[in-house]
C-alpha cells in the first residue's frame, strides 16, 4: 500500500500495479480507525490504502492500482467521469471471464458509520443483482490519480472475517449477503484487465 500511495508522487508514467497477499488481509479507506475496527493478529496482515473508502478483506480477490496523470485520456476533472470510464472497463473484463447481468448503484454514498465496502453497493461501484462486483475508490494529489480496484473472486468464509471484525456478526452477515464473486482465475482476471488499460490507455 506504501507503494501505491508512492506512485502519486512520480513526476510522470501511468503504472498499473496488482497486488498478492502473504497471508489473509485487511487495507481500509485513508481515515478509517483501524484501532476501532480491528482485532489484531498474526493471522492477518492490516494496511492502509492511500486512496478513500473503506475496508475491505483480501486473499479471495483481485485488487489493484492504477495511477496516471491528470491530462491522460482516462482523466477528467469531474471525478464521477474518471469512475465511469474506469468500472465500464473493468466491467468489459469481467463480462470476458463470467456471464453476468452488471449494473450500478445511482443513489447511495459511502458512510464512515459502517466503512465495509463490500457491505453495501454505493455508486462509486458496480452491482450484479444489487450485490457488489467490483469496490474501487479514486485519489487526486501532484496532478496524479490512483484508482484502487477490488474485484471478488471468491466469497470468504464466515471463519475468514468473524474473528478479526470488532462490529461482529452483523457486518459479517451483511458483507456475505452483499458480495457477488465471479469465480474467475486471478491470472485470467489480470490478463484481461492489463488488455482492457493498455488498449484503452
């Protein structure tokens, strides 16, 4: 994640970078409070993302970063529009690796009272059948933006999220209602989104 946010500060250079996991993880929004939300352990690994939002759990997705600068065809000064342009892509990938009916959610917002981004669909992200796909959140600074992207490959298990969530069971029940995985292979998943941004961008 200290990578990530270092990207921000190059002089030039569009970089897509994708992440892997040591071991199951955490990576939470810029101001979530980690002491607030975490039990701590050797079991998990817990970072904070240089990008907003909030938190979610790796080990059963794809994530990465994508940064550029702000006169890339990509950019935009209306930040919703460099969010449009960005999911549509990912949404081309996802369609090339699973057959599903993608949409968006128009109305809600990301709320720090319960910072679970895989709680609850807001427009910033893309939904099949109201449950969320694809969690991404976008960083401006230097003239630079970093798109961080999570795509569900595998729902986790109630075991994976219980034991290190101080909010408990309620926002475990509720990330698991509301998460949508694909079940695509992670190398797959990566070619096709590294196709998508090189031909695009």
């Amino acid at each position: 994640m200290d990578q990530d946010g270092a990207l921000l500060f190059k002089e030039s250079g569009v970089f897509l970078e994708f992440h892997r996991w040591l071991k199951p993880s955490f990576t939470h929004g810029f101001f979530v409070k980690p002491e607030e939300e975490f039990v701590f352990s050797d079991e998990i690994d817990v970072a904070r993302r240089a990008t907003g939002g909030g938190i979610i759990y790796h080990g059963k997705d794809l994530s990465f970063a994508l940064c550029f600068p702000d006169t890339h065809p990509f950019a935009h000064e209306d930040t919703m529009r460099v969010y449009d342009t960005l999911n549509r892509l990912m949404e081309q990938a996802i369609l090339e690796v699973h057959s599903c009916a993608i949409g968006t959610e128009s109305e809600e917002t990301f709320s720090f009272k319960e910072p679970f981004c895989m709680a609850k669909a807001t427009k910033f992200d893309l939904t099949v059948g109201q449950k969320k796909v694809l969690g991404s959140a976008i960083r401006r600074k230097n003239g630079r933006i970093l798109y961080h992207c999570s795509l569900p490959l595998k729902k986790p298990g109630y075991e994976e999220l219980a034991p290190f969530l101080k909010r408990g069971d309620g926002i475990v029940e509720k990330i698991l209602e509301n998460t949508y995985a694909i079940g695509s292979d992670w190398d797959l998943l990566r070619e096709r989104i590294q196709e998508h941004v090189t031909k695009n961008g």
